[in-house]
C-alpha cells in the first residue's frame, strides 16, 4: 500500500470542548450581545443580593434599574423600530411589563423578565456568528496558492483563487488539490475523505477526476482545471450551506408564532382598560392602578416560563447523556421528526478499516500470511497497512523486521524478509490463479477492501478489511425506527458494495450510495418530499446524522442536522442543530422522546398559565382585583409552571436507547 500523507484530515480527534458549539471564553465575550447580557446578569444578582441582605431601598432599586438599562436597551430599540413598522413583538411587551412592574413596585419581575430575554438575544447571536464563521472557514479546505505550469514547462504560483479553466498545477505528495479538475499526467492515492467521506485513499492515475480540497499522497500529478474556483464542489458547499441555513433560521418556538396577535391584544386591552373607565368618570389614579394590574396579571411572564424551563431542563439532562442541542427551536422540532438519514463514514462506522477474513492459498497458516503482511507494512502509513500490523500485534504474531521498503503509488508495498521479496498489493496489479481469484472476487461482493500477499511473485493469501461499524449501531438503528415509525436511511459518497455491507451490518435497507455532497443535500430534499405521498400530505421531517464536511449541505438541508463530536469537522460541527458530543448513536432515540415529552410540558404548562391570566383579567375587569392578590396570583402561576418545567432535570427524564 502507498504511504499515506500526514497532513491534517478534517476529522481529527476527541474535542468535546469544541464540539460544545466551538466557542471559546474571548469569542464569546467579543460578541456584544454577550456582554449586555453578562452586564445584565451581574447587576440583577448584585440587586437580588443587596435586596435579601436588607440594603436600603435605593440600592438595589438602582441595581435592578442599571439592569434595565443594560439588558433592555437592545429589544427596547428593536421593539421601537418594529413599532415604526406598524407590528409589535413580545420583546416590546417585556419592555413595557417590565416598566409596568417597576412602576407599581414590583421591580424584581421586570428585572427578571429582562435578564431572560437579554441571555436569549445573547445566545442567537453567538449561534449566528458561529456559523457564519465556519462557513467562511470551509474555503479554508483548498490552498490558498497553487502551482502552474505552461507550456514552456515553467512553474510559477498564482493564488487559486485566480486559477482558470485548462490551467495545469502541479501537485506534489502531501498538497492539497487547488481546483476540481483532471489528472494529465501521474498518479497517486487521493484522501478524497472531505468530499466523498470514503474511508481509504482512492488511487487517481490519468483521466481521473479530482476535487479541490483533497489531498495528495505519494506521487506527483498533473491537473487540468476545468471548473473555476467560484464553482467547486467546496464552493458549491458553501453555498448550499448558506442558503439552507436562511431557510432554516425562520422557524420558531410554538410560542413565538402567536406572539404578535398576543402582544398586540395585551397593548389593546391595557389601553381600554385604562380609557374606558376613564370615560365613565373614573378618576385617573384608579384607573391607571387597574390598567397597571391588568398589565402585571396579562403579561407573559408565566408565559414564557411556561415554554423555556422545560426546554431549557432537557436540553440540560441532554446535555448530561452527551447530546449538546443548540437552541430551544431544536429541541421543540425534535419531537417531529419521523425519518432519520445516517452517513456511513465516521458516522455509523468509526472510518478506520480492521482486518476481517485471512485466507490462505499456499501450505501457509493464517499467522504467517499475517507475520509477513504485517512485516512489509511496517514501513507504510496507508490506513489498510495500519490495520494489518494492528491486527498482528493484537493476535500476538511475532513481526519480523523487512529490508528494501517500496512502495508504488496504485500498486502496494514491498520488501525483503529473510531474502525472499514480499509483496502487499491490490488485486489487478498481476494475474491471478483461479482460487485466488474467486476469493478476492468473494471479498470485494461482500463489501470489503481486498490486499492480496506475495511471496517470491505468487499469490499465498487474501485479506479482507472492512470499515469498523460503531458499537451500538445496530441497537441505535432499531431504536430509531421503533420511535419514528419509518426505516432509516444511509447516505454515502463511498461505492455500493462498501455501503451494503455497512447497511447489512447495521441493519439498514434503504441505501444510497456514490452521493457527492450536492447529491445527499438532493436526496434529504427528497426524503421530505416523499412524506407528502405516505402521509395525506404532511411531508417527512428529516434528522440527518453525519460527520464529514461532505455532510455540511445535508445536515443543512434537513429538518434537524445531527454532528458527531469528536470525528466531525468543524462545518458540521456549526452547520448541526445538535451534537452527539460522546458519538453514541443509542441516544438519538432517547433525545427524541425527550422533546416529546418537553412539549407534552409545554402545553400544560401554557393551559395552566392560560388559565391564571384568564380568572385574573376576568376579576380585574369585572370586580376589584387587589394588586397584591393580582401580583401573588400572578407569581404562583409563574411559580407553578417553572417547578413544572424543572421535572426534566431529573435523571429519572432520559430514557436510555431500548427504553423508548
């Protein structure tokens, strides 16, 4: 097998710090939103901490006040101007409760519906950041330079960003490849694993396309450009990316879709309940002091509470069992999903082949055919060498050293061992006798990457490697589809037969296989059309499961984008709603049930908020209704629905994989 380059793969190791959004502490302190909220955070616990130490009044009314003024500005000024737009949104009503609650007293509330609302601006627009950045940073895959050559034979670099069609670059081993194109001259194994997710370096010789981003290993090729930059598949990427993101940044929480007709009626109906009495003769003290109960007992307050706390609760016991969710809308929509889609790669398999079957052909054991394989491969770094000597050394086979080392880009190794030459290749490179033939042809049906062993020019044995399948796969699988109601699907960029045997191994039937990252976003597109013939018309809600930046698009496209954490590259890292920080795929299925039973809290709990605001407006518009009873019965409602709310802390909440 050829060596393999060193160079960095997009996959690299365990970071679960970053997959916690990939936000470090000066990142997010430079988002402004952030240190509002910070600031808020910190005057209102300062106020709350001089309030029960039993400070003087005007301390902590001027604490809780410089909350107001740091967190609230922000939604005061984008309620202000959605005003000037002739809409309200509930931002303006906290704002105007919040003035409300101060103005009869009640400071506390309103510093607390403002720090709430300030933490929420804060997290969106860390979110929104995030992933503007690793969009830019996916250019960042294909080299900034490329080296040209003309017709005269003379090199110069130029930035590939200039590079145009039937340009020839040169790309020596190790290198990136600058420009989708085609190999002219030379050959080589490309780790093509960024783009098409195939686990194992595929070998290019002339005639055969190559991407930009991916990378070179061993030889030195020729490549002719025949799409410019703006049109690459990583360009093409980011653009699916982006465009998919917009669309899915409109969705919102259940509570938010009802928030303008509810803000605008609660601004009406203080307004008449202020004016009308007013007209009949009532003095304006009076009615002021009933227009203000009426905001206090109306206002949202339990409203909001009634939505976040259990949203917030198992996105918290979610985050314990290893699953980050990166916004309350995530996990709201959860609960919908019907149709899981997995990539294979990195994703279902652990993308590292092991050895799976050793034959002999010859009057060798199993353990020499291994003893010499693993001997020649010493000297390589190919993955497929690794997993041989790998293999050796955990059945305790004694390696012997080997002299003479080549390797021969396309074709395998060699090496001398006690005298004799010692071959490791691929099958094709020479004529095989029948049985060897037959087993290799076997191998290769069932999916596995073959390596044929030599000794002195004859074939002596077969090795069959195979993509490890995760721990777990099958059972998360199974689980899966008890929970939707529909079979699972796999969507790869590597061959068929590699993708069946995955799919056999795990349990999958729906397979589609050779997708480049265009063609999974495409295939997700039509996983959620096909709903609409099953369904009367209600279309499939996608989740899609994946790792590589080739998943980017789909991950995107989908109803739910799902990373793995410690494989996945940082595009789907910040392109996913959710990340599986610990890679256990068992606890899908468990995350799912979560938010179904999140929003199963969410609607008893608004019943029972709805139901407070309805018997405490009725008292106060047809009786008297003492502010200090108005305020308590508006407290315990908001007392009410947070303890509620804060049941999906408990462990008893996560239902392991099997339990469902």
């Amino acid at each position: 097998m050829t060596i393999n380059t060193t160079s960095a793969d997009t996959r690299s190791g365990p970071r679960e710090q970053r997959a916690a959004l990939g936000v470090t502490r000066a990142s997010l302190l430079a988002v402004t939103e952030v240190r509002w909220a910070l600031a808020a955070s910190a005057l209102f616990l300062a106020g709350l901490a001089a309030q029960l130490s039993g400070a003087p009044v005007w301390l902590f009314w001027a604490l809780y006040l410089a909350c107001y003024a740091v967190g609230g500005w922000q939604s005061a000024l984008e309620g202000l101007q959605a005003l000037r737009k002739k809409t309200l949104d509930v931002d303006l009503l906290m704002i105007v409760a919040a003035i409300g609650a101060a103005a009869i007293g009640q400071i506390f509330d309103g510093a607390l519906l403002i720090v709430i609302f300030a933490t929420s601006g804060a997290l969106e627009a860390v979110l929104t950041k995030r992933t503007a950045d690793s969009i830019r940073g996916l250019l960042d895959l294909a080299p900034e330079t490329a080296t040209t050559i003309d017709t005269s034979g003379e090199e110069r670099q130029v930035d590939a960003a200039d590079l145009r069609i039937e340009d020839i670059v040169v790309v020596r081993p190790g290198e990136r490849i600058p420009g989708d194109g085609v190999i002219v001259d030379g050959n080589s194994d490309i780790d093509q694993s960024s783009i098409t997710g195939e686990s194992i370096p595929v070998f290019k010789a002339v005639g055969d396309d190559v991407f930009a981003g991916t990378i070179n290993g061993t030889g030195s090729v020729r490549v002719r450009i025949d799409v410019d930059p703006s049109e690459t598949v990583v360009a093409r990427i980011v653009a699916m990316v982006e465009r998919a993101s917009e669309t899915k940044a409109k969705k919102q929480l259940f509570i938010e879709k009802v928030e303008q007709y509810y803000s605008s009626g609660v601004v009406v109906a203080t307004a008449g309940v202020f004016a009308i009495p007013m007209l009949f003769g009532t003095d304006l003290q009076s009615a002021l002091l009933r227009a203000m109960t009426f905001m206090i007992v109306a206002s949202p307050c339990a409203v909001v509470l009634a939505t976040m706390p259990p949203l917030l609760a198992a996105m918290a016991t979610a985050g314990r069992h290893g699953i980050l969710i990166k916004s309350a809308v995530v996990l709201e929509q959860l609960r919908l999903t019907d149709l899981v889609a997995f990539d294979k790669t990195g994703t279902l398999t652990e993308g590292t082949p092991r050895v799976d079957r050793v034959d002999t052909v010859t009057e060798l054991s199993q353990d020499e055919v291994l003893r010499i394989a693993a001997a020649v491969e010493t000297g390589s770094e190919h993955p497929i060498g690794a997993a041989i000597v790998d293999h050796a050394r955990i059945r305790g086979i004694s390696v012997p050293v080997a002299s003479g080392f080549e390797s021969t880009p396309g074709a395998g190794v060699s090496a001398y061992i006690d005298g004799r030459a010692i071959a490791v290749t691929k099958p094709g490179v020479s004529e095989l006798n029948s049985t060897t033939q037959q087993i290799a042809d076997e191998y290769e049906a069932a999916g596995m990457t073959v390596v044929l062993v030599w000794v002195e020019h004859r074939p002596v044995g077969v090795i069959g490697l195979v993509d490890t399948v995760r721990p777990g796969a099958r059972s998360a699988v199974a689980d899966i589809e008890r929970i939707t109601g529909n079979p699972t699907v796999l969507l790869t960029g590597d061959n068929r037969s590699a993708a069946q045997d995955a799919a056999k191994r795990t349990g999958i039937v729906d397979v589609r296989a050779g997708l480049l990252p265009d063609g999974k976003a495409n295939a997700v597109n039509e996983l959620q059309a096909l709903g609409s013939l099953r369904w009367e018309g209600q279309p499939h809600r996608v989740l899609v499961v994946g790792d590589g930046v080739n998943d980017a698009p789909a991950l995107a496209a989908a109803d739910i984008g799902v990373a793995m954490g410690r494989t996945g590259s940082d595009l789907t890292l910040d392109t996913a709603d959710a990340v599986l920080v610990r890679d256990d795929l068992g606890a899908l299925a468990s995350v799912i049930d979560l938010s179904r039973r999140a929003h199963r809290i969410v609607v008893a709990n608004l019943v029972i908020a709805a139901t407070f605001i309805v018997v405490l407006v009725a008292w106060d518009l047809i009786g008297t209704l003492p502010l200090p009873i108005g305020v308590a019965g508006h407290e315990t409602s908001t007392v009410i629905v947070a303890l509620n709310g804060m049941r999906l802390l408990s462990s008893r909440a996560w239902r392991m994989h099997g339990a469902v």
